[in-house]
C-alpha cells in the first residue's frame, strides 16, 4: 500500500490532494516530504472570517511536521495561497491541518500532547526525536482546547486544598470535583482569598448554586470565601486535615520532651518511638508494640498527648451530630485541662470549627477529602515529571493536562 493512500485514510483533507512522495537528507537522518495541492477548481479559505474567497498570490513553500511514520520524521510541504478578502484583506489561507504560523500540523500536536500524559515531557521529546518546546506547546494547545470546550454542568461536590510546589513557600491553590467525573477544575497561585473567589467568578450562577457539597481543610481564606460564595453548600472539614493536624501537634509534644530529657540528663526513652507514637495501633509492628507499652509506663506529655490522640478517634464511630457534639465539647474540656500546648492548640481549634467538623456526620460520609488527598499525590508527581518549568502557567498547564480529564476533538484516526 503507498504511503498516499494511507495518508488518504487517516487525515484526508476534502479540498487537497497528496501528490509526491520523496525522501530527503534532514538534520540527523533522512525524513520524508509529502507534496500537497489544492485541489482543481477549489477556492482557498481566508484566515480571518473563514469565508470562501478568490485568490491573489502564492508563497514559498512550508513545511508543516506530521506524525513520524517508523521512526523517520514526516513533514507536509505546501504553497500557502493568499486570498483577496473584501472584509479582511489580503491574507493567507486557512489549512486544514495546521494553524496559523505553528510548524506542526494539529493531528502531530495532539499525538504529542497524549504521549506526555504517559512519560515526561523530555522523554516524548527524546523519543520521537522533537523538542521539549514542540512538546510544551501541543500539551498547551491541548490543554487550551480542552479547557474551552469542557463541561461544568452537573457539579454537585468540590475539594478545595493546596500544594507547594517550589521552595520559600510557594503554593497553588486547586479544586477538584469529586462526585462523578473526578477531575481538577481550577489552579491558581498562592492560597488566599483572591485565588479561590476566581474560581466561583469563573462559575455561572447556575453552576455555583448546583454545588451541594464543599470539602476543604481549616484555612482561614478558604472558610470565608466557600461561605461567602455557596452558602447554601453543606461545607466539610474531614477527618484526614484534623488527624493530620493533630499528629503534628502529637509529634512537636515528643520533639520537645525528647530535648528536654536530654538536657535535664534522663534517660533517652523517647528516642527513635516516633512512629510508635503516631501509628494507629494496628498498623503497628511487633517490635514497635513492645517500644509502646514501655513508653505507656512513664507519665511523659507524649503519652498523655497519644493518649488524647487515641482517645479521639471514638469521635468518628458516632452517628447522631448531637451526641458527637457532647463527646467534642467534653475531649476539648479534658485536653485544655492536659497542660500541654501543641495539644490544648488543637482543641481551640476544634471548638472553633465545630459546626464545620459536625457537618461530616451530616452528609453521612457521603463526602470525603480522600478523593482530594489522591489527586494532590498526582499533582505532586506531574511536576516531577514534567522538567523545566519556570512560571505558574506551566505548571496550570502540566496538572490540567493530567488531572483535568479534558474533552479532545474527534478525528478521523486516532494516532497512538
């Protein structure tokens, strides 16, 4: 079979035809330059209102690179003609394959975009012999296409979180839907009010109004934009960010004892027990179960704080708010009475949320940030993968292209 006729089949172009077929020496190996013309009779397309018009002049010929075949590269070599448009002016036709001044032909920039979802941009750029920055802009243009034809009717259920993604503190904000299509909605810079109110201005009325359900953590920019703008939403803070916290609060309670035992010339029974502290208990090893009952002996602050920590989590197994709400206010009572800061830290804040926590008892766990702390797993390993970014546009880009489930055009072949 020619290699016409293929090309006949899997990007046939109504008003052109494929003519010669030749090899030529390129700038590492041989590549092949496919001749195509305007079909006899056929009228050329102006770029600018995409009207049939006459023509007026013809141009050098362009070389458009299309979807190497066995490993050699293939470029399309065409004569752009020039068209004399009485609402536009003189410009230069509208081709099929390409668009405007971009090198590659759409069907190669999409065929790019979906190997950079598989591997790193650097290594589709390496293995299909092009460049990172003809990697960059077909994942660009798939991600813009995507963006302007995507669908946002329907969403019941959001996540609202950030990640760090570079050092001195440098955040995004991003929300997830996370009932039925899962999938990334929004990405903006740093994590405050400005960044999260663009996303419900982005929103119809309709659409905001549609949303039942928010999850988010206890930053304070967060609570007071989700409350502003869908008040009517049940707002969840989950289980995940409060055992977090308090973790954190558990872990600097035994940082701080470990130092002082040091200094005051103790001995160092606290040394090398963190994960002991921190796991629940069945998750725990054999020898970490013995390291724990050692430690539960001494009246130290970390054993009181585990204790506190341990004794929480009876919280999660009620279902009535009203009796959870007893059980919150008598813990919080009992640990603003334990003495120990990071800990008493922690119930203030729970009392602070408390409407906000009862609310996960509320929706049934119908909800969860689980959905939300996957998806951050993911948005973390994107800008891993995709080397050499340098501006937040580039990683928008990389993490809608990935996480965003993004609609694509039909095509007559799906390149793969």
């Amino acid at each position: 079979m020619h290699l016409k006729s293929i090309l006949n089949r899997v990007e046939r172009h109504k008003c052109f035809v494929y003519r010669q077929v030749r090899f030529v020496d390129g700038l590492v190996d041989s590549e092949l330059e496919v001749e195509i013309e305007p079909r006899a009779n056929s009228r050329a397309i102006c770029s600018g209102c995409g009207k049939k018009r006459p023509g007026y002049d013809r141009l050098a010929p362009r070389r458009f690179q299309f979807v190497p075949l066995w490993n050699i590269a293939v470029f399309f070599v065409y004569a752009m003609r020039r068209v004399d448009c009485p609402e536009c002016g003189v410009t230069v036709e509208r081709v099929p394959w390409g668009e405007g001044k971009e090198h590659l032909t759409t069907s190669y920039r999409w065929f790019l975009a979906r190997w950079a979802k598989r591997l790193s941009w650097k290594e589709t750029a390496d293995v299909f012999n092009t460049t990172w920055d003809n990697v960059f802009r077909s994942v660009k243009h798939a991600v813009e296409w995507g963006l302007a034809h995507r669908d946002l009717s329907g969403i019941e259920a959001i996540g609202v979180d950030e990640i760090q993604w570079r050092s001195g503190h440098t955040y995004l904000t991003l929300v997830y839907q996370i009932d039925g299509m899962k999938r990334l909605l929004w990405v903006a810079q740093e994590r405050t009010e400005q960044s999260l109110r663009g996303f419900f201005t982005s929103l119809t009325a309709e659409v905001r109004q549609g949303i039942r359900f928010v999850c988010s953590d206890m930053w304070k920019p967060y609570l007071k934009v989700i409350a502003e703008q869908i008040p009517a939403a049940l707002h969840v803070l989950d289980r995940f960010h409060i055992i977090r916290n308090m973790n954190m609060a558990l872990d600097e309670v035994r940082r701080a004892e470990v130092t002082q035992l040091r200094r005051d010339g103790y001995e160092p029974i606290l040394t090398k027990t963190r994960w002991c502290l921190l796991k629940r208990p069945e998750n725990l090893t054999e020898h970490q179960e013995v390291r724990l009952k050692e430690i539960l002996q001494y009246n130290l602050k970390s054993v009181r704080a585990h204790l506190l920590r341990e004794d929480f989590q009876r919280f999660w197994e009620y279902t009535s708010p009203e009796w959870a709400m007893k059980f919150l206010d008598a813990w919080c009572s009992r640990t603003m009475r334990s003495r120990i800061g990071p800990m008493k830290k922690i119930a203030r804040s729970l009392r602070r949320h408390r409407h906000l926590i009862l609310n996960w008892f509320r929706a049934r766990g119908t909800i969860s940030s689980g959905v939300v702390e996957g998806f951050n797993g993911k948005a973390k390993l994107t800008t891993r993968k995709a080397f050499g970014f340098r501006t937040p546009r580039g990683i928008e880009i990389a993490l809608f292209h990935v996480l965003g489930r993004l609609p694509e055009p039909a095509f007559t072949h799906r390149f793969c």
